[in-house]
C-alpha cells in the first residue's frame, strides 16, 4: 500500500475525530415535561416526632403489646418477697408495676414482682437491697427489667421518690418504657 492510498482512506477517518475533539459535551435529553409540578416538600418540624419507647408503647417483638398491670396486696399475698427493706416503682397514674426486697449489705439477690398480662412475674437483681438504691437490673423467666433513675429525688424525708422509668424488655426482642417514680427505703 503507497502512502497516497493510506492518506486517502485515514482522512475522513482524521475529520471525524478532529470534529469529535472540537463538539460541545454531550447533554442528557429532557424527558417529557411533567403533567403537574411537585408540591414542595413539607419543611421538617422543629421538634422530633416522639420515639415509640418514649410514648410508651411497645416495640419489635412478635407484635403483641407488654401490658404491666398494677400489682395489688392480693398480688403481694400471694407471691411474698423476703428482704429487709423495699424497692417500688409507681407509674405515672400512681399505679405500682414493681416491688422488690432485699437485704441490707449483702450479696444475695433483691427479688421483685411484677404484674403482666394479668400473671404475676417474679424477678431478681443482684446485689441485695443497696444495689437497687440507683435503679437495677432484673432479670426473670423470658425478661428483663431495668430500673433508671432519671432525675434527683422529689421531697424530703427518709425515703423519697426519684423520677425514673422502667424498660420491660421481652425474651423476643420487644420493649416497652415506662415513666413514673423509685422509691426505696424502709
């Protein structure tokens, strides 16, 4: 092949990527125009929506609610707690979802009672009755229930309330939080 005969065939080849070096970028063709405008978003609200666990309803699990019922002294009758002195959390309504006794300066278990779906639980904390002072932890057949304290106590005297909640936490996985008040003492 003579260079004459090559030069023939690479020039359109030559203009052709000369005009594709030159083009503008390529731009993306519009689809079709939209029927209507979007509405503009909503602006975000300044607040958090509240949490489930804050609303106090219950969440994950197999999808049926924790329902803690109020212990009453028939309750207590029939499931007695043996300790030197007590441990309550009352929920908001005044309520009392859990008692719990123990032993001053030991390490043998505080055991509590609580009420749910009409069945009267029992629960244990390590640590006797000083260890329940700050809140606990109580662990029972398929559950767990966790005591904090939220805040400083409320009044005077020997045994004043604390604000607290109580997290009711299920072998499957589901929760529920509870607001209300932990009084310990004599």
């Amino acid at each position: 092949m003579t260079w004459s005969l090559l030069a023939t065939r690479l020039s359109p080849l030559m203009a052709i990527l000369a005009l594709a070096a030159c083009s503008p970028e390529p731009r993306e063709v519009a689809g079709p125009p939209a029927s209507a405008p979007e509405a503009p978003a909503p602006a975000p609200s300044r607040e958090p929506a509240p949490s489930p666990e804050a609303s106090g309803e219950t969440v994950g699990g197999d999808g049926s609610a924790i329902d803690l019922q109020m212990l009453t002294s028939q309750d207590l009758d029939a499931e007695p707690l043996a300790g030197e002195l007590a441990c309550s959390f009352s929920g908001v309504d005044d309520s009392l979802l859990l008692v719990a006794r123990g032993n001053v300066a030991s390490d043998d278990p505080a055991f509590g009672a609580v009420k749910v779906s009409g069945y009267v639980e029992r629960v244990a904390a390590p640590g006797g009755f000083d260890a329940m002072l700050d809140g606990a932890s109580f662990a029972g057949r398929g559950k767990t229930v966790v005591i904090e304290v939220t805040g400083p106590a409320e009044g005077g005297g020997e045994s004043p309330p604390r604000p607290a909640t109580l997290t009711y936490k299920r072998a499957d996985g589901a929760s529920r939080v509870f607001q209300g008040l932990w009084t310990c003492g004599p």
